[in-house]
C-alpha cells in the first residue's frame, strides 16, 4: 500500500473579484476630495445663511427710537402719505394760488388717498398762505407702555420730521 499525500486543489486568484484594502479617499481618488471639499463648502454656507438670518431678519429693527419693530410699516406709510400730502399741496398751490385743505386735495383727486387716517395717525393741514405744514398725530399709548407713537409732520420743504 502505497501512501500518497494528497495535495489541496490550487485556486487561481486572477478571475475572483478583488478586496481593496484602500480608504475610500486616497491620494489617487481626486473626485472623493472634491466631495468632502464640496461637503465643506455646503455646511459652511448654510453656517453663513443661518447668522445673516438671525442677525438681519430675526431682529427687525425699529424705525424710530421707542418703537415696536411691528409699527415699522405703518410707519412708513404713515411717512408715505405725508410725503403725498406734500406733493399734491405743492401742485394746488402752484395751480390756485392757495393753500388746499386735506379734504380739498382727497375731494379734487390730487392725492390717491381717500381718508384722512392710517393705523391710528389723524393726518392735518395748517395752512399760512403759500406755505403749509401737514401732520400726522396719533393718541398717546397708554400709561405705562414701552412704545409709544411719534406725531410726525412735513412742510413745504419736504422733509419728514418728528414733532412734539
């Protein structure tokens, strides 16, 4: 009897699939840096977004010292229609040689506006022959609040001012 060793099967390892062994971002792989770098890029531009939107539009400031954030646009109306009110006096002055009541000037359509109020401000017109003030006022906020609401006026001159 005859012993014979039996010797395991050789197994070519050219046709079998290959494990690699490499990080997924090697020095070779350019399009994996371009992704981190890409990556990076992202969070530090939402990083970017998020303060501009804290900072900017989360705080809104106020158009006036002592005033609600929230008055802003009714304020600025409020300067809106003033900046009207003059524009349209000028032009009755220019065409009639005198001074126009606000009632006139809604009443001959030389101003858009059809009342006399906006968001609580009473608008006015004190005439002194070819010169005029108009003004907005508001009543006072009550006793105790933090806001309060600025009577503002403009004149010939055209420049919005707060008064007393």
């Amino acid at each position: 009897m005859r012993f014979e060793a039996k010797m395991p099967a050789v197994v070519s390892l050219r046709n079998s699939s290959r494990v690699s062994l490499e990080l997924p971002c090697s020095q070779r792989n350019n399009s994996c840096m371009r992704s981190l770098v890409g990556l990076a890029g992202l969070l530090v531009s939402v990083a970017l977004i998020f303060v501009v939107y804290h900072f900017y539009l989360k705080t809104m400031p106020a158009t006036d010292i002592g005033t609600a954030p929230t008055q802003a646009i009714s304020l600025t109306g409020v300067r809106t229609d003033l900046l009207q009110i003059a524009d349209a006096e000028h032009g009755y002055i220019a065409t009639n040689g005198h001074c126009a009541t606000l009632d006139e000037l809604i009443s001959s359509n030389s101003i858009s506006m059809t009342r006399t109020e906006r968001d609580g401000y009473a608008y006015a017109i004190q005439c002194s022959g070819g010169d005029f003030t108009a003004t907005a006022r508001h009543l006072p906020a009550p006793a105790g609040s933090l806001v309060r609401y600025p009577n503002l006026a403009i004149d010939s001159g055209m420049q919005v001012r707060e008064i007393e």
